[in-house]
C-alpha cells in the first residue's frame, strides 16, 4: 500500500502524540489529509480498519465545488450510483462495531422536492444489507432565506446513521451531555419529609413482615440518592396499594410487585435524547468552501458514536470539521479531499488548534 508515501499526502501534524498515533495502524493515514479523489483511494485501505465514517458528500447540482466529480452528474439517477459506490467502499472499511453517517440536502427538480436523501438512505440499506439507525435532523436555526413566495424556507436536514451489526458503539449519555449538567448538584429542596408518605403506605400495606423490611431500606436509599444528588427523584408501587403496570417482562416492574411487595422507579433527571439536534449554520470568515456544517453537530455525532482514540474518517472532507471535530474530541482522524484549496484551509484549522495546545503547555 503506498499511500503513507504519496506526494500528494499532507500531514496535519507533525508532533510526537501524532507520530505515536500512526504507528497504532500503520496501514492508515491516520492523523492526515489526503489531496486525492475518495473513489480512487478508499479502495486501497484495509477492510474494517476504521471506527466511523462521517461525511457530507457534495449535493447534487447545488454548487461548485470547483473540482469535477460526484455533485456535477447530468442526472440524479448517475448522482445516485456514483455516491452509492463510495458509500459501498466506507461501509467495507468500517468496522462492524461501528457506523457510517451520511448528511445530505434535497433538490428541486422541475418545481418538486426529489427526496434524494431518502432515495440514498433506501438504496444504501437495501444494497448494502445495513440498519439505518437512526435519521437524525439537523434543524438550522439560522436557515438561508428562499425568494420563492410559494415555497417555505427549507431549514432541516438529514443525517442519517447507519451500521452494520447490533455491536455498535453508542454512547448515548455523552451526546448533549451538557443538557443534563444541571441534575448532578445535591437536591436541596428534598427536606425531611421526602418518602414519608411512602413510608406510611407500607406499614399499612398487606406486605409480610420481611416485605415491609425489605421495603423501608430500599426507599431510604432510594431517599440517599435524592439528597446527594444522584437521582432527580423516584416514585415507589406497592403491591394492593398502587394500580399495577402493564408488561411484565421478567425482571420489570409488574414481577418486582409480585416477588418484592414493591418497586422503586429511579428518575435520573437527564433529558430524553432525540433525534433532532439544533444548531445555527456556520460562516467562517476565509473559508473557501461554500458550504460547512457545524462543528457542534459533528461533535455531537463522534461523541455519541465513538470513543477516544477511535479513528474517525470523511472520504469528503471540504473543509475540515470533522478531522477538527475528532482532534479537539481526542480521536484520531482521516481526511480524503479532492480540491487542494481545501486541503490547505482544513490543514491550517488543525495547525491552528495544535498551535493553541502548544502555548497552553507553557502557561
């Protein structure tokens, strides 16, 4: 394999962390950019080698991208094929714990909508015989006005998560994690009385004696937990007492109350994680590419997809947010981009950040 050697590789770093992080898969380029067209290279890097791909191919017939290749095809139908080949080599050189997002933006075509992304998102879990996780939307808060009076303003996108087994990473706690910081300070209004009621409930409740032991030591960690913090709240069933929950699935709430007398239900106080995230539309100033997506996004995605140290690639990578997105989240990174202005601008965000870490050992 001679892509380690290619001319046409750029390194983005060049300190000892990064020469440490190459050697961990020396078949890679990891922790580079690769000036070259995705459909030629990707082919050539191992299968099952990498732990996410996260990409924003380039729209059809949207904008130009000042390099010819997908995006620029006459008709969507070639649009589609071509896209869909690279696809087919991503989903092969990830690994099976892993996942392939794909965002993609929508066309008018004669007047109408052509659902492209969702003609991509059926085609590539059909061709490719993989689950499509999730459809995750991406809502703009700061969309791009349309003139056209008889159409609204298109503000939401797709990105579309899939994988190819049931192991895949997902680390749900991390995504938005910063939504549910507030609910891990100490409760201060839970005061003395918290539980009292319950507590009055089991001593007059037609629990066996062991029951109502039993009983009154879980509620009062149950009670613990509240004061320090660690649960928001909970709400506790006792048998012929409370209307019994539908289900029963050995080990739920309905054979707790038979086994028990009893069930605590524990409220954690963090946020229910949807499939919709929201954030503004990014304008950077000096960017050549004409079009970004946030790096909060992007964040977001690796955070709920990998772990540190996990490899993360994008076969199209404009201007760099997701190899920046994986260095500041601590992954290692990959970068494929065709146009050279591109690979400079995406090279000078990571020399910017690593220039930033550099001072900051010195402070």
């Amino acid at each position: 394999m001679t892509l380690l050697t290619d001319s046409s590789i750029h390194k983005a770093e060049t300190n000892s962390e990064a020469a440490s992080l190459i050697r961990l898969s020396p078949m890679l380029p990891v922790n580079q950019i690769l000036n070259h067209d995705c459909s030629r290279v990707l082919p050539d890097f191992p299968a099952a080698s990498t732990d996410l791909v996260l990409t924003s191919p380039p729209y059809f017939q949207q904008r130009d991208y000042g390099e010819p290749g997908i995006g620029s095809e006459f008709n969507e139908d070639d649009y589609l094929r071509n896209l869909l080949d690279v696809f087919g080599e991503c989903v092969r050189v990830t690994k099976d714990t892993g996942a392939i997002v794909i965002n993609l933006g929508d066309k008018y075509i004669d007047g109408g909508l052509s659902l492209l992304p969702y003609k991509f998102a059926i085609e590539a879990t059909r061709k490719f015989n993989l689950k499509l996780l999730n459809h995750l939307t991406w809502v703009k808060l700061n969309p791009t006005p349309r003139q056209d009076k008889r159409k609204l303003v298109q503000s939401a996108e797709p990105f579309f998560i899939f994988v190819k087994s049931s192991k895949y990473t997902f680390n749900q706690d991390a995504f938005l994690e910063h939504l549910d910081k507030p609910k891990t300070t100490p409760n201060v209004r839970a005061g003395s009385g918290i539980g009292k009621r319950y507590f009055e409930l089991i001593e007059s409740s037609d629990l066996t004696t062991d029951e109502k032991i039993h009983a009154k030591l879980e509620l009062e960690k149950a009670i613990a937990e509240v004061r320090s913090g660690d649960l928001d709240g909970f709400r506790m069933k006792i048998r012929h007492v409370h209307a019994e929950p539908f289900g029963g699935q050995e080990g739920g709430r309905k054979i707790q109350l038979e086994r028990h007398g009893f069930t605590i239900i524990r409220l954690h106080g963090q946020r229910m994680k949807k499939d919709v995230i929201e954030s503004p539309v990014e304008s950077i100033k000096g960017n050549p590419h004409r079009a970004v997506y946030p790096l909060y996004v992007v964040q977001q995605i690796i955070k709920l997809l990998t772990h540190e140290g996990d490899i993360v690639l994008d076969p199209f990578l404009g201007s760099g947010t997701t190899c920046l997105a994986a260095k500041l989240l601590n992954r290692n990174y990959i970068g494929i981009e065709i146009n050279r202005e591109y690979v400079s601008y995406a090279e000078s965000r990571l020399a910017e950040v690593e220039g930033k870490r550099a001072k900051q050992l010195f402070v």
